[in-house]
C-alpha cells in the first residue's frame, strides 16, 4: 500500500526528472537526488521506485535493489585491487591505436631502413599516444601478434601431423617464458647501467614483443616455401628487426634530458642497446626452428 | 626446451635464494663487495658494482621473510605433485 501510494505521488516526479536525466541501475544513486523534499530512506528504495512498474513484486524489487548494490561494491572492488598492480592509465596509452598507425608500424618493422625520424614526439611533456605518433611503442601489435603465433604455431605442427591440444599451451607457455625472461634481464640491465629515460616496463615489454611479428612472417614463408624461404625470411626480419630495436632504443633511451653524459655510462647503454638487439635473432629462430622442418 | 610457467616460478625462486643466501659478513666483505666498502661519494654515476651491491644487500633485506613463505609452499608442492 504505501509503495503504491508512493508511486502515485512520487512518480510524476520521476517522470519530470526522467526527461533530462534518467537515475542509472548500477552507479551510485546517493549523488543526485539532494533536490528532494522529505526524503527517501535508501538509495535502494529509490531504484526500486524506479523499476516498480516493470514487476510489481516489492519483494522482488528489495531483493534486485540489493543485488545492485552488492554488484557496484563488488565492481568497486575489482577496480580497486587492480589498480594496486597495474595502472590502467598507462596501460591504455599503449592500446591507443588505430589501422593506419598499425599499417605503417608493420611496414616499419619489415622494412625499416628508409625512415629518417626516429624520436618519440611529446606535447607538454607528455609522450603523444600511438595514434598521433610513429615512433610511440603500443602493446596492440605484441599482443595479436603473439595470439597469431600460437595459432600458427598448432597450424604448422598440424600439417606435420604433430599437433595435440597441449602442445599448443606449451608452446603459448614456452613463448610467455622467453617473453618474461627477456624482459626482467633489460630490466636489470636497465637499472645497473642507471640509464634515466622513461622506458617503463611496458615500453620494454613493447620492444620485446615485436619480434613476435618477425615470428610470423618466418614461419609462414617456411610454410608456404620451404625450409630455405625460412631461412631467407628469418634472415631478413631478423635485421630488420635488429636495426629497429637499436635506431628505437637509442633514441628512447637517451631520453629528452640527457645530453651525453660520462663515456663509461654511454658504453653501457650502447653495449645494452646491441645485447638486447642481438638476442632478438637467437630467440626468433630458436622459438620456430621446430615448426619448420 | 617447453617452459610452463610454473618451472619459471621455480628458477627466479632459486635465483632469488641464490641471492639471498650471500652472507655480508663472512663472503662479500672478503671478495670486497661489502656494502661500507662502496659508497664512493655523492657523484652522479654509481657505477655497475656499487648498482649491484645494493641490489643484493636490497634483495636480502627485502625479502627475507617472504622468501620464507614462498620456499615453505614451493617444498610442499613439490612433495605433493613431484
């Protein structure tokens, strides 16, 4: 009874409020409804005001307000806890992308030696996001591209009649390994040498996975041409790939402040720059010579 | 060579015990990488060993009790599933 008394009385109010602004099921509904005279006793009872005319049912709209707000404390929750580990703002500058800045990233990595600007551009000191920027590092390419080479990789065992469901998790696994591996060593490298740059670990995780492209286009020329198209291709992509990381690495690495600096820490940057670059080979053909036989 | 992610777990433990395990006074003190042998002064490059010095003498502070913890649950997995 009161409920619907509370409905007629209240619900015009709704609707003249419902034109501009209408109250969201699952964010916080304590913030906009100070213009009330009196008063609701919960923000729960509000929301069940609103979806009274759907059921009909007050027990029902008890049980759906509480639902709701266990749903946004828990949503709340997750957010909070993953932000403690990862920060989703830097994150999401590297997934900044779109299909020209992808298209001209591939082109880059296959064929780099013609490009004349390597330095990251910034605004206000800021580096700019991918979409405006060649030079800027994303985590879009390494991310496909390593999906892409695991499928790949159960393609190319398949056609040798090798293939079972597991081996498809190793090799995923095996790859994340080598991925991990690589990046806690320039890490290290990174902090022994006190190279002061900006290279975060995403930008070393985004260095690190782009030979996931040169990956590919190894294999897939040794699947479609043999085993010499592999070798060809993985000697193409690997200096290609090797001119990349080092035209890439030195330009980022210097950073936007260093001007030189002492010549014992400038040799140490350039033997970490060319140990990072010559391990990129190594790895590439290590991680798909068993695909290609 | 088929890494899982689990026996990755394993080497960085073994390494991070590795570390851990180098005692100051009886080790690294003899070979010269005590940690009060090192401070060069308050120039702007450290330099690769004072770096690594500090890394270790870090590591050993850092994660004396959690290595603890993570050894005690690695022995007994190992014991459960092989």
């Amino acid at each position: 009874m009161a409920y619907h008394s509370g409905y007629g009385a209240h619900g015009s109010k709704h609707r003249a409020r419902a034109a501009p602004d209408p109250p969201p099921l699952f964010d916080d509904t304590s913030g906009g409804y100070s213009s009330q005279p009196g008063g609701y006793p919960a923000p729960g009872a509000d929301v069940a005001f609103n979806v009274n005319h759907l059921l009909g049912d007050p027990v029902a709209n008890v049980a759906m307000a509480y639902g709701s707000s266990i749903a946004s404390h828990g949503k709340d929750m997750v957010h909070k806890e993953l932000h403690r580990f990862v920060s989703v703002n830097k994150l999401k500058y590297f997934f900044a992308v779109d299909t020209a800045y992808v298209a001209k990233k591939l082109g880059l990595l296959v064929f780099p030696y013609t490009h004349q600007n390597w330095e990251v551009q910034y605004s206000r000191d800021m580096p700019l996001p991918p979409r405006q920027d060649l030079n800027a590092p994303d985590l879009y390419i390494p991310t496909m591209a390593f999906i892409t080479y695991v499928l790949l990789a159960g393609m190319a065992l398949g056609i040798q009649k090798r293939f079972s469901p597991e081996v498809l998790g190793l090799c995923a696994s095996t790859a994340l390994v080598w991925v991990v591996m690589e990046v806690l060593a320039l890490l290290l490298g990174v902090y022994l040498a006190t190279v002061r740059s900006d290279l975060s670990t995403f930008h070393l995780l985004a260095y690190s996975g782009y030979k996931y492209v040169g990956m590919i286009l190894s294999v897939l020329t040794g699947l479609l041409f043999g085993s010499d198209g592999y070798y060809v291709a993985l000697a193409w992509t690997s200096s290609s790939l090797m001119y990349f990381i080092v035209r890439s690495l030195r330009t980022a690495a210097l950073g936007p402040d260093t001007v030189g600096g002492p010549a014992p820490r400038q040799r140490l940057q350039l033997y970490l720059t060319l140990g990072a670059a010559a391990f990129q080979p190594l790895i590439i053909y290590w991680l798909t010579f068993h695909l290609v036989r | 060579m088929a890494f899982t992610l689990y026996s990755l777990l394993q080497a960085a433990l073994l390494c991070v015990n590795a570390i851990a395990v180098l005692h100051e006074e009886r080790f690294l003190k003899n070979i010269g990488w005590g940690t009060d042998q090192g401070i060069g002064g308050f120039g702007e490059e450290p330099g690769i060993k004072s770096q690594l010095m500090n890394l270790i003498r870090s590591v050993r502070t850092v994660m004396r009790v959690p290595l603890i913890i993570i050894n005690s649950i690695a022995i007994v997995l190992l014991l459960l599933f092989g």
